[in-house]
C-alpha cells in the first residue's frame, strides 16, 4: 500500500472511531430516563452496557488498525504481530 493512502486509511480509522464513541453518546441520549417518557431505567443499563461493550471493540480495533496504517505511512514496514 502506498503510505501516502496508508496514511488516509489510518486517519480514516481513528476518525472512525470518534464517529463510534458520538454514536454511542447519541444512544445514550435518547434512551436515557425522563419523566415523561423515555425506556425505564434498567432497561437503559442493559443497553448501555451491551452497545457500549461493542463500541469499545469496535474503537479498539480501530485504533490498533489506524494505528499501524500510520506507522506504514511514515514509511515503516508491516510489523510482526
């Protein structure tokens, strides 16, 4: 891969990244508990913790990828995992 597209790739991943964590925030939002309608407050909990346990391994993955899609584009070789 050329580093120059490398580089945008790996921007693009932790970019990605805090695209998930608004998303997450926005579900949080509109699923929270409010006096005038809302979900109730443990179904809120469950949801939180299960879509926020997808996102963190989505956010990770993310980084570890963008991570070494800039390493690449500074003109490193691939490393050994």
């Amino acid at each position: 891969m050329p580093p120059k597209i490398a580089r945008l790739a790996g921007l693009g991943a932790l970019a990605a990244s805090g695209g998930f964590i608004a998303l997450f925030a926005y579900v949080v939002y509109i699923s929270r508990y409010t006096p005038t309608g809302g979900m109730m407050p443990a179904l809120s909990a469950v949801s939180w913790i299960s879509i926020g346990l997808v996102v963190a391994a989505l956010v990770a993955v993310h980084i570890a990828i963008g991570r070494q899609l800039l390493y690449i584009g500074r003109g490193g070789g691939p490393r050994q995992v």
